[in-house]
C-alpha cells in the first residue's frame, strides 16, 4: 500500500468506482420506466438502495481510517500537498456524483410505488409475501450495530440516517427505543436540540416502559436547558427523579438541580 504519496486516494477513488458505480448501474437496470413497474422490480429495487447506502458507510468508515494513517505518514511532506488536496477533490466529486444518483433513484422508487397503487388487485396480492420475503434477508441487528458504529466514531448525520432505515424496516422491534434514543443523541451532538427532543418524547410516549425512558427524560431536560428554558428543564429533571428514582439518569438529574 502506498503511504508517502497521492496516488493511494487514486487507489481508493478506484475503490469507490468498483464498489458504488457497479451497485448504482445495475439498480438502474431494474428500472426501464415508471409505469408498468412489477412488484419484484420495486423489491430488488429498494433491496439495492438500502445495500448501496450500506457499503457507502462502510467504505466511510474506511476513508476515514485512511485519512488518518495518511495524515500521520504524510505530516512532513509539503511537496506532496497539491497532489494530496487533488486527490481529495476528485475523490468528493465522485462520492457527490454517487450520492445525488441515488437520490435520483429513490426519487424513481417513489414513482414505480405510485405506479403499483394503480395497478390491478392481483398485483397488490403479491406485495405483501414479496415484502416479507426481502424482510427476511436483512438481519435487524447488523443494521443497527452498523448505524451505532457510526455513532461511536463521530459520524452522526451517517448512524441517523441508519437508525431510521432501521425503524423504517422494523418499527416494531425490540431495539426501537434504543433507535429512537441514538437518533435523539445524534441530534443533540450535533447541538439541534429541538430536533433531539422530539426523538426522545417518541421514547417517553410510545414506550413508557422502555429502560431507555429515565435517560429520555434527563436528555429532554438537559436540552431545554441548553435551549434557554431553565425551569422547563429543571421541571423534567424533577420528574425523571420522582418517577425513576434509582436511576443513573435520576442521580445525574440530582447533580444538576444541587451542584
């Protein structure tokens, strides 16, 4: 692997080319038009999308590892800087290239959807065991854990996006809260913190039993607080400890309302 010079992010611009370009062209090969789509050409067509959006994480997580190790290797080496911020440019104009096709193609899924609506009775038959079917083949907690890898690095916009796939696909799995609870973190790190509350109050109203309701409560209060709204935020830290008092959540609360 070449470390001293710019040509490894040639390398993983044809990294990006042979993983995402061949994903991308061969999801628009299921779509000869919008009308007249069959149910199996909307499956294998939301199928793919979700897979393409899945090794663009993952290869986001190799960029980054790469961009890491470079930076160490390549500290002292000016002479190599122009060569290094080309091969940036390039590699985001590729990424920007891949990133709006799908969104062309989501766009075009949303058609071949609508175009199925319309479509005789015997054809709406056939979603239902086809959807279950494609269901199936995903396994609900690699999705997660690959959305909460994201959160672990600092990628929050990325592991959002994938806790909603993941209640998109499974709203009625066990980990939703814990989902709801990550999307709402996400949020709050990225200091959109009425955004992070409205995530969190899903927690508090729709899984009152959830495990994950003590630290939704505290989060809400700490980003009313932040928001400006003191005594808004101090009131949920009083029901957080009124209502969970041997929570860790509860005992943080205490320490904010008596520093």
């Amino acid at each position: 692997m070449c470390l001293l010079t710019g040509k490894c992010f040639v390398k993983r611009g044809a990294l990006l080319r042979c993983l995402i370009l061949p994903a991308l062209s061969l999801i628009a090969s299921f779509i000869p038009g919008c009308g007249g789509a069959s149910t199996d050409q909307i499956q294998i067509l939301r199928s793919e999308i979700f897979t393409l959006k899945q090794e663009q994480r993952q290869l986001g997580h190799q960029v980054s590892a790469l961009d890491s190790l470079l930076t160490q290797r390549l500290g002292g080496f000016d002479q190599f800087g122009a060569g290094f911020v080309t091969d940036v440019r390039q590699m985001k104009e590729r990424l920007s290239i891949a990133e709006q096709r799908i969104i062309d193609l989501e766009a075009r899924l949303l058609r071949l959807q609508s175009a199925s609506v319309n479509s005789p009775a015997s054809a709406s038959a056939e979603t239902a065991p086809a959807g279950k079917k494609q269901a199936e083949r995903i396994d609900p907690r690699e999705i997660f854990d690959l959305a909460r890898k994201d959160f672990t690095v600092g990628n929050y916009e990325m592991a959002i996006e994938g806790f909603r796939d993941f209640l998109q696909r499974f709203p009625d799995n066990p980990l939703a809260p814990e989902a709801y609870l990550n999307i709402g973190n996400g949020y709050r790190a990225l200091k959109k913190y009425e955004t992070a509350i409205s995530n969190y109050r899903i927690i508090v109203d729709r899984y009152p039993d959830s495990p994950h309701h003590p630290d939704a409560l505290f989060k809400i209060g700490d980003c009313l607080i932040k928001l400006g709204d003191k005594s808004r935020g101090e009131t949920y830290f009083q029901t957080l400890i009124q209502k969970f008092p041997d929570s860790d959540a509860a005992a943080l609360a205490r320490a904010r309302l008596n520093p």
